[in-house]
C-alpha cells in the first residue's frame, strides 16, 4: 500500500481546506498528508486584503502552494497568491483524474477473483510506467492494450483493467480549430480556392465556409499533438502556394 509522505516538498501544489479564519489569516488542512497548514493574510492575495472573509471561509478548498516547512515544529505555510490560474486548473484537473481512476480500478478489482494487490499498489504501478494513471486506460481506448504488458501488473489486473476501460471510458476526440482567410482576383480563381482548400477523406480535417473570405478549418484526432501536426502541415501547404497563384492568405489560431 502507498505510504503517504509525512510533509509535503517545498514549492509543491497543493489542495487545503479552510479549517478556521482569523484576521490575520487562516488555518487549513492538507488533506493528501492530514497536517495542517497556516495561510497568512499576506498570502492569500497580490492585492490588498481588506476583509479576509470576503476570500476565505471555512469549508472552503483551495489549491496552494507550499512556501515555507519547518519540519522540527511540523509547521506548513502555504500561499494563494502564488498559485497561477493555470497551474490552479492543471491541479484540480490532476486530482479529478485521479478520482477517477480510484474508481475503474475499483470496479476493476471486482472483476478479479483473487489478487494479491491491492488498488492503491497498482496505481502506483500504472503512475511509475504512465503519465499518470489514468493515462493508462486512455491508450487502452485508443487500442494500445498491449503498453499494459511492460508494468508489472499480473494478467488478472491486465485483463481487468483491459476490460473495464472499454466498458467505462469513450475515446476522446481532441480538437484544434483555426480561421483561414484566402482572396483570390484571377479569372479561374474560385477554381483555385476550391483546390487550395481541398481536403484528403478520412484527413480528420473539415473546411466551413463562413463567408467570403473566411473559412473555418477543423482538425479532430487521437490526441492534440497529431492534431496540431496536420493543422501545421495543411496551413503550410497553403501559406507556400497562395503567392504563386496570386491569392491573398493569412490564418489565426482559435483558442478553445
């Protein structure tokens, strides 16, 4: 079974629940490692903090950082302010993922007759040979059972885990999207628009027409990398010929 550290690691990301709220701050408990923690007042935010209950309030989860440890007084402080919207939303991402998996490996486990690992053993065995242990059942889905044959999972958990991915999990489809905005002034020119745009079957890409000049292109795949590689590829491709056949072209990237 997973040990849990004593004390977490200095800078590192963090979920705490508000305990108690006082003026000059507040106390929170670290619920991965059940110690607790001191948010200061001068902590919570870049701004002034007039009135530490219009930010705080007990009950209250919140994503932070580890500032400071004093191991000898078993003593955590923790800061809000330094925690990055982005890096709030990753954390929060990560322990979703984690629930998550908690549970397939649960209903995993209950295909089993017997094993002698327990489900914490085998999430660790999955986090040490994926990104993360969820990741695992992504590439089941994706058709990838075998990447379960290089951890040291016996084939009951294998074959377990090989199943409930597919009864549990939908594969995912990423996608990327962009505006491509292309004018053409020769005689043939709706003829080289057609030609500039045309799309190879089963590409994964798709062209919206939304109005002279502007077309929408669509790129779904496994995953964004792939997704960003034809994306990169085909908008290339047009960036290169647009000039010899006399057309006008420029593309911008739409965030999801």
């Amino acid at each position: 079974m997973e040990k849990k550290k004593k004390m977490p690691e200095l800078d590192e990301l963090v979920v705490a629940t508000v305990t108690k709220v006082f003026p000059y701050g507040a106390f929170c408990n670290i619920e991965d490692y059940n110690i607790d923690a001191f948010l200061h007042v001068s902590e919570v935010s870049s701004g002034w903090v007039k009135n530490i209950r219009n930010f705080l309030k007990e009950g209250q989860k919140l994503v932070v950082r580890v500032h400071r440890i004093i191991p000898e007084k078993n003593m955590v402080d923790i800061s809000l302010k330094r925690v990055t919207e982005a890096e709030q939303q990753r954390k929060l991402e990560e322990i979703k993922r984690d629930k998550r998996v908690t549970k397939l490996l649960e209903v995993a486990k209950s295909k089993i007759k017997e094993t002698k690992l327990d489900i914490n053993e085998v999430k660790s065995i999955l986090n040490s040979n994926f990104d993360d242990a969820f990741s695992a059942f992504e590439e089941i889905v994706k058709g990838n059972e075998d990447v379960l044959k290089k951890t040291k999972l016996p084939k009951e958990w294998i074959d377990a885990i090989i199943e409930t991915a597919k009864e549990n999990i939908k594969k995912q489809v990423k996608i990327v999207k962009g505006i491509i905005t292309l004018r053409c002034t020769k005689e043939d020119g709706i003829e080289i628009l057609k030609e500039l745009l045309k799309v190879k079957p089963n590409s994964g890409i798709t062209i919206h027409y939304l109005g002279a000049p502007s077309y929408q292109i669509t790129v779904e795949g496994d995953d964004y990398k792939s997704c960003e590689k034809k994306l990169k590829s085909f908008i290339e491709n047009i960036e290169k010929q647009a000039p010899k056949l006399e057309c006008e072209f420029s593309f911008e990237k739409q965030e999801e």
